[in-house]
C-alpha cells in the first residue's frame, strides 16, 4: 500500500470490503425483515437488543482495528515479528469475548429494564441474546483475523468470506425461524441459532487463509511473547473499541429516550438502523481499509499519501451523502411500508429516513477519520471524536429535540450531531496531515 496511485489502491481494497459488507448488512436488513413477520412484539423486542449486540460488535471492531494498524505498521516497517502478532490478537480476542459476554449474561435482565424494556418482551429477549452470545464470540474471533488479512492487503478474501457467511446464514434463517417440512421453527431464537451456524464456517476460512498467508504459528505463545503483543495492540485496539462501543452505548440512550413513546416507536428506530446500516456501507468500507492504509504508510514514513487519501475520501462522502439524503427521503414511506403494515411503526421510520440521512456524509467523515487516526497510532484523537459526537452532542442533543417534538426531535438531534462534529473531524485531520506538521510515529 506504500507505492502507486492512492486513489487506485483505496478503489482496489475498498471493493472487496464493499461486497463483503453489502452480504453481512444486507442479511442484516433481511433479518429485520423476517422478523417482522413475527409480529410488532419481536420486532421491539429485537430492537431493544440492538444496541446490546452492536456493544459486542464494535468490541470486535475495536480489536480488529489494533491488530490491523499494529499487523500493518509492522508490516511497512518490515517487521520480521508480523506473523507472531496475529495468533497473539486471536487469542486475546477469545479472551475478552468470553469475559465481556459472561457479563451480558449475567446483566441481561437489569440491563433491558433500565434500557425500558416492558416487562412482556423481556422472555423474548432473553430467549434471543441467550443463543446470539456464544456465537459471538466466534464471530469475534473470525473478524480480528480477517483484519490481520486486510493489513496485509487481502481485502478480496474478506469479501468472498463474509459474502459466503451472510449467504450461508440467510439459507438457514428461514426455516430457523418459520420451520420447514413440517417441522416447527424455533421464531425469534431462530435468527440467532442461523448466526451461530454460519459464524463457525466463517472462523474455519479465516484460520485456513490466515495459515495460506503464513501468519499463523504453530502451538499457543509464550507468555512474554503475549503479553508484549497484547500491550502493542491494545494501544490502539482499547480506544477503538471504546470509540466504537460509545456509538451503539449513545444509541442504547436514545434507545431508552424512545421507549417513552411506546415499543413502536423503537420498533420504528431499530428498523431504520439496519437501513441506515446498509445505506452507508460505502463509508464503512472506505473506513475498514484506511486503518492499514495510513498504518503501512505511516510505518514507511509516506505521510504525505495519508493526506491525500483522507482529504479525497471526505470530498467522496460528502458527494455519496447528499444523494443517499434525498433517494431516502423519496423513498422513505415506501421503504417503511414494505417492513410493516402497522402505520404507527412506519410513520417512525419515514421520519427516521426524512431527517437523520442529512447528516450521513458527515458520518461517513468521522468514520474514515476515526480510522485514519488509529492506523496513524492517535487512538486518542479517534475516541475524542466519537464521545464527542455520541455523549457530548447526540445523546443530550436528541434527549432536548424529544422533549420539544417528541420522537422526530430525537431523529433531529442525531442528525445535528453528525454534522457538528463531522465537520470538526475534518478540520482536525486536516490539520494533523499538514507537510508542516510531524505526526505521532
């Protein structure tokens, strides 16, 4: 990633990632979608688990972006070490999984009550959560490897792995959830138990490319050896995790604003998340291969094809968000009419998808610079960014909007935070590219 055109380079990795991406969010939306065949009760109640799931998720994010910046960074410095790394990142992950979803498990009840869950769709959010969080920890596991590939420029395997993944998953999904030939399906616990299905898969590609690649090393490290790998990438990969687990802890409050006006109305909010989701995976994918982009750059000394990099992937989101705001404010009434016939719920996504698109260019910004300041090694300025966009604006922000105009002040406040705090991200990684400044090594 050191040499060669950069706008060429970030077309040829950002892709693969586009693919991979549209199957995992796309399964996603069609996940929301078979739900809402359950009825407006499994829809809330899969809803009020979002940010939960999404907490887990970005701690997989989070570690992932570690080991992506410290695999690439010593990867552009010609580190003989690299391959040591990334079996260290894997068991480390499996590590922290099991801790952090012991913890969901034996909070999960207290959790969804304070989070304003009723007391009715609690057994079905137990009943879900209780199958989703041992199967993610394999997920887990899966995507810090995958991450390890990306930094080393294999960004195609990624997309044919997670493409497949999704596909598997949705195959299961139906007859999961509905049943099939006469045999019961197991409802809302069935999308879960399609997850685990295909998540194991997953893990079994990753480890078998990974040892392609020859980045993994026989029998399990010592202890020294771990220990020094765990401190190099959770330097980055604590900070990214926490800016990442602040945008889903940011929407479990907004959620929780919400459930003031009904289940519907998160019912509405969860499925305009997925939407949103899918709506803005070309900034997610351009953000997933910044991080060992500017990390290999920055170990090769090439501060310079950063700058360029960062500046052309702001001019692009800006362009991408300003059409997304108005195809989905057009087609917001009918993209809700095709989840739901129940009008309350739909009147809450069209007004989800009337205001909050606005902001998405400058989303897209904040999450390409978060990206670019972890593969930099500045973790700081990224997790400055994201509580600043999530707990100093969003959640106060959205909590005044839904005391003045009630669910759509909620929408309101998101958006503005988005566009404050996005147009600060792209000042500061302005900035900090400057020839005349010398950035943190």
């Amino acid at each position: 990633m050191t040499i060669g055109p950069v706008g060429g380079i970030l077309l040829r990795l950002t892709l693969p990632m586009l693919g991979a991406l549209l199957a995992m969010i796309g399964y996603s939306v069609a996940e929301t979608w078979f739900i809402a065949r359950l009825g407006p009760q499994a829809l809330a109640a899969v809803s009020f688990t979002f940010p939960v799931t999404m907490v887990v998720i970005s701690l997989a994010i989070g570690l992932g972006a570690g080991t992506s910046a410290v695999v690439a960074r010593a990867l552009g410095a010609g580190e003989a070490a690299a391959g040591a790394l990334v079996i260290d990142a894997m068991l480390l992950t499996a590590i922290m999984a099991s801790v952090a979803l012991l913890l969901g498990e034996l909070t999960l009840y207290p959790l969804f009550r304070a989070l304003g869950a009723p007391e009715n769709l609690l057994p079905l959010i137990a009943g879900y959560l209780h199958v989703w969080f041992p199967a993610a920890g394999v997920f887990m596991v899966a995507m810090v490897g995958l991450s390890a590939a990306r930094a080393a420029g294999d960004a195609k395997f990624q997309g044919i792995a997670m493409a497949g993944s999704a596909a598997l998953n949705l195959a299961i999904a139906t007859p999961a959830i509905f049943g099939i030939g006469g045999l019961p399906g197991l409802g809302l616990p069935g999308a879960a138990v399609a997850n685990g299905l295909a998540w194991g898969p997953l893990l079994a590609a990753t480890l078998w490319r990974l040892r392609w690649h020859g980045m993994l090393h026989d029998g399990l490290p010592s202890t020294a050896r771990f220990m020094a790998s765990a401190r190099r990438i959770l330097h980055v990969g604590l900070p990214a995790a926490g800016s990442n687990t602040i945008i889903p802890v940011s929407g479990a409050i907004v959620t929780a604003i919400l459930a003031a006006y009904g289940a519907k109305a998160v019912a509405g909010f969860g499925v305009a998340g997925r939407i949103e989701s899918l709506s803005m995976i070309a900034f997610l994918a351009l953000s997933a291969v910044m991080n060992p982009f500017a990390g290999q750059n920055a170990g090769a000394d090439r501060l310079d094809r950063v700058r360029t990099a960062v500046l052309g992937s702001f001019a692009f989101c800006m362009g991408l968000g300003a059409v997304l705001a108005v195809v989905l404010w057009l087609a917001g009434p009918r993209i809700a009419g095709a989840f739901t016939g129940d009008t309350e719920v739909a009147g809450v996504i069209a007004a989800y998808l009337a205001v909050v698109p606005i902001s998405y260019g400058a989303a897209g910004i904040i999450a390409v610079a978060n990206s670019a300041f972890n593969g930099l090694n500045r973790p700081g300025a990224a997790v400055l960014i994201s509580v600043a966009r999530t707990m100093l604006v969003n959640v106060p922000v959205a909590w005044l909007g839904g005391r003045l105009f009630g669910a759509y002040g909620v929408f309101l406040g998101v958006c503005v935070a988005n566009l404050l705090v996005g147009g600060w991200a792209a000042w500061w990684m302005w900035r900090a590219t400057a020839p005349d400044r010398q950035m943190a090594q």
